[in-house]
C-alpha cells in the first residue's frame, strides 16, 4: 500500500464485517478502509418485546427506528397482523421491511425521529395505540413527541446498543501516524463508544485531523457537543455516507 493509499485510509465506526454495506462501498470508490467496530447489537434484556408482539393486534401502529429493530420483531412476528400499520425511519429501514412482506405505511422524507413525529402530525395518531420496538439508547424524541400528540405509545426494547470491543492501542498507533482521511459515525452511540475506547485525547486527535462525516443531524450533534462539526451525509443512508466522504476526500489538500 503506498503512502497515497495509507491516507486516503476511511475509518468505520459502526458495526459491520470486512464485507459490510458501508465498508464495500468504500472501497467500491477506491478508499481503503479501518474497521473500528465502536459499538454492537446485543439481545434485549428481559421478554418485554415478546410480550408485547404477542399482542400486537391491539395496536395501530408498529414503529421501526432502525434496521436492527426490523430484524428483532420479524424473529418473533414472521406476519404482520391485518389492521396493523408500519411507519419506519429511512429507506434503508423500509427497504427491510418490503423485503419481508411488512407494508410501509408512513416513511418521512428526512431519516430523523423529529420528521417521523412530523409526518404522524400530519396523518393524526390521537388515540391510537403505538408500539415502539426501540434500541436500549433510544432517544426519547419519538416517545415524547406522539405521546404530546395524543398516542398511547409503548416503548419497549427490542436490543441492546453496547459498546464493542476494540483493539484501542492499535487504533491509537494509527491516529499517532497522522495518516487518517476521514472517519465516519452512523449513530450517536458510535461517537460516544469511540470517545471511551481511545480515550478523550486520541479521540481529540482523531476529529482533528481527518474528516468528520455523520450519517444524519442527531449523530452530528453528538460530534458537537465534542467540539467538532461534521459533515452531513448527502442523504441518510449508508451510500450517502460513502458518496460524501469519497468526496471530501477527493477535495482535501
């Protein structure tokens, strides 16, 4: 790998295989790739979710915040009960969702949770029964947001968001070479869990020197609040994500 190469390096945040949608896409257009898998999914703590999808014909609607949720109903509901409507955050999302027989029945223009809350203002939920399959970490926008709306929600969790466990001293070796390009953050819990693994300093260092790029305004605020604005993907998906940070790097010094 040349020197040319080593720079252009993209780091990836969240987590996936050598061979995951974000990572191939990468190297789809030429970049070379660090995997630093900051964050992973594991099992909900406890069987709220079953006990709630075991009556999922007592609600109206389902919400679906992220692929992984998809993934945790559909293991314990294979059909989708007549009646019952979906609503679901990005196209990724709902492209799962088709891809398993589940009807999109509301999908905001904007991949964010204030959008979704927006798009159920504009169809009107007052009244309506709600079950909200969410990330241990899920912020409380969409709870909040429809139950000020008049909906009866039930947040239950569908999986754990934990952090993963890195390598940290071989990731700081590479911060310590200066030969980062860009590194990308898909979710909030990704910026939070890479802080804690490098370390405060090294995570200073990281955003300092390489090009920050978040996959939608919530992950942007969180990189913020550390005192480094990101770019925001082209569009909130994994190829806008990939398109913006190809880009940037062909525009850096």
């Amino acid at each position: 790998m040349s020197a040319a190469d080593i720079t252009a390096a993209v780091v990836v945040t969240r987590a996936e295989s050598h061979d995951g949608p974000l990572s191939s896409q990468l190297r789809s257009l030429g970049l070379n790739v660090l995997l630093w898998p900051a964050v992973r999914t594991a099992p909900p703590a406890g069987n709220s979710l079953e006990q709630a999808l075991a009556r999922v014909q007592d609600f109206d609607w389902i919400v679906f915040a992220s692929r992984q949720a998809v993934s945790a109903v559909i293991r314990w509901l294979p059909r989708l009960p007549q009646g019952v409507r979906v609503a679901a955050i990005g196209r990724a999302t709902a492209q799962v969702l088709r891809s398993r027989s589940f009807p999109v029945d509301l999908l905001p223009n904007e991949a964010n949770a204030a959008s979704l809350v927006n798009a159920f203002a504009a169809v009107g939920c007052a009244g309506a029964k709600i079950l909200y399959p969410a990330s241990s970490r899920a912020l409380p926008t969409i709870l909040q947001g429809l139950t000020q709306l008049g909906a009866q929600v039930r947040q239950v969790e569908a999986y754990r968001t934990e952090g993963s466990l890195l390598d940290a001293d071989d990731c700081r070796a590479w911060i310590d070479r200066e030969v980062i390009g860009a590194v990308t953050f898909a979710s909030p819990s990704a910026v939070i869990e890479l802080e804690r693994a490098l370390g405060p300093p090294h995570f200073t260092r990281l955003l300092a020197q390489a090009a920050v790029v978040a996959i939608g305004p919530t992950t942007a605020r969180a990189l913020a609040e550390r005192g480094r604005t990101a770019v925001l993907a082209e569009s909130a998906t994994l190829s806008g994500l990939a398109n913006t940070t190809h880009r940037l790097l062909q525009t850096r010094p």
